[in-house]
C-alpha cells in the first residue's frame, strides 16, 4: 500500500469516528417494567425514527408507524406505543400490558 492510501483510509477512519461520537451522544435508553412482569430495554437514536428493544434477550428493531396519539411502533409481533397517558406493550399473543421507566 503506498502512503498516500494510507493517509486517506486513516483520514476516513477519522471523520467516520468523529462523526458517530455526537450521534452516541444523542441516544436515549430507556429501562422498562410491564404489570405483567415483562422487562425492555429501549433505545431512541437523535436521527433514527425507529424503536431499538431488547427483549426477551433478543435485539429486534420496530419501526415508527402512522399514529395520532403519540407514537406508536411496531415489527415482529412487537408493537411499542408512547403517549401522554403511558406507555403500552403488546408482545406476540400476550395481551397489551401497561409498563412504566425504571
């Protein structure tokens, strides 16, 4: 590889890292408890409209679907919805379950 290569990968690799750290900076994760005893974690990214949750030890992504009461995500049998009156959790064939922040 000749130098020139080298100091424009190493440049990349710099401006990629200098870009993420901000981005990092900007997530929000949230730890929550269900009344049916379930338990998530949930990520919200600045420049991400989709719901990051780890559940039942499994990453899985919702994406942000059409809703007028606040928000509402949903994708693999998982649909997540935040408004000003909670926070609900409705989880394969389990029925909707009311869940608050730790």
């Amino acid at each position: 590889m000749n130098r020139r290569r080298i100091i424009v990968i190493g440049v990349a690799l710099w401006v990629v890292a200098a870009g993420a750290s901000p981005a990092l900076a900007q997530t929000t994760w949230r730890n929550y408890s269900c009344g049916d005893g379930s338990q998530f974690l949930a990520g919200f990214f600045q420049y991400d409209k989709r719901a990051h949750l780890q559940i039942d030890g499994k990453g899985m992504t919702l994406n942000k679907r059409l809703w007028l009461g606040g928000s509402r995500y949903s994708g693999r049998g998982v649909t997540l919805t935040i408004n000003k009156n909670g926070t609900r959790l409705k989880h394969g064939k389990r029925p909707v379950t009311a869940c608050e922040i730790n």
